[in-house]
C-alpha cells in the first residue's frame, strides 16, 4: 500500500490561489516525501469554441495559443523555482486539451492521490471562470480534492 498523498496534482493557472494551492501542495511534499506535479493547461478546447463561433479569426488562435504556451511555461517555472527554494524537486506538466479532462487524464496516469486546485478571488470575470473550472475538475475527479483558500498555505510554505 503506498502512502497517503503520495503523489500530488496541483493545477496552475496564474491566479493568486493557484500560487496559493502549489505553495500548499510544495509543503505537503516536504511533510510527506510526495511527488508533486504541477500541471498547467492550455484551454484548446475553449480557443476552438471561439474561433467556431467567429470571435477568435485562425490566425488570433494559434497567436492566443501560443501565448498562453508561453504564460504556462512561465507560471510553471515560477512554481518550480518556489519548490527549489525549499530545496525541493517537483515535476511540471503543461498539456493541452479542456481544463477538467486533462487534468482528471494526468491525476489518473500519475496515481495521484489528490488534487490540490486554488480556492478563487479577484475579479468576478476571472473569478467566475476558476469557479467553473474547478467545478467541472471536481466533477471528473477520481480522487480526493483539496481547495485551498485563505492566508494558510502562504505561512505553511513560509515556515518550511
């Protein structure tokens, strides 16, 4: 039997909770030797939906994807940075695809015993967008999920 929170999913997306959930996700490592792997998506499958419905033109997409490449690349950096600090390895994922299924697909790939999201805030438009992202990784989970909310896991990852 392996043991609890063996291995770990945190899903990043650059709001200030999901900063929040890895920095949680980051102590949980150094508490329970857990691999954790810091996943961030690229939402294709909402590109395809605007470019379907003419608000994005081809060309937009695949300029829009790519950014968001870049910007995942970036968080994903500055996660693992945040974990070197510790002097701790975490592993990075950025995958492609709808939000939910990609990260339910590599939380089941990886064994994962839980996926740690961030609790939401900031602007309602952002606000409300976390909030259905996560809802619909809830929903697909196939393992315990954790959201992280509140000034805790900044004073956790602080006192490692």
């Amino acid at each position: 039997m392996k043991g609890l929170l063996s291995n770990i999913v945190t899903v990043v997306n650059g709001a200030e909770s999901s900063i929040a959930a890895a920095k949680l996700a980051i102590a949980l490592k150094k508490q329970y030797g857990s691999r954790v792997i810091a996943v961030y998506v690229v939402d294709t499958a909402t590109i395809r939906s605007l470019a379907m419905s003419r608000i994005f033109v081809p060309d937009e997409s695949e300029e829009y994807e790519r950014s968001l490449e870049d910007t995942g690349n970036r968080y994903l950096a500055f996660i693992s940075d945040l974990a070197k600090a510790k002097r701790l390895n975490i592993d990075t994922k950025l995958l492609k695809g709808s939000v939910a299924d990609e990260i339910s697909k590599v939380a089941e790939e990886e064994g994962a015993d839980c996926i740690v999201l961030g609790g939401w805030g900031g602007d309602a438009v952002h606000r409300d967008m976390v909030i259905e992202a996560n809802r619909e990784i809830i929903a697909a989970a196939k393992c315990p999920v954790l959201v992280v909310k509140g000034p805790q896991a900044e004073q956790v990852y602080r006192a490692l």
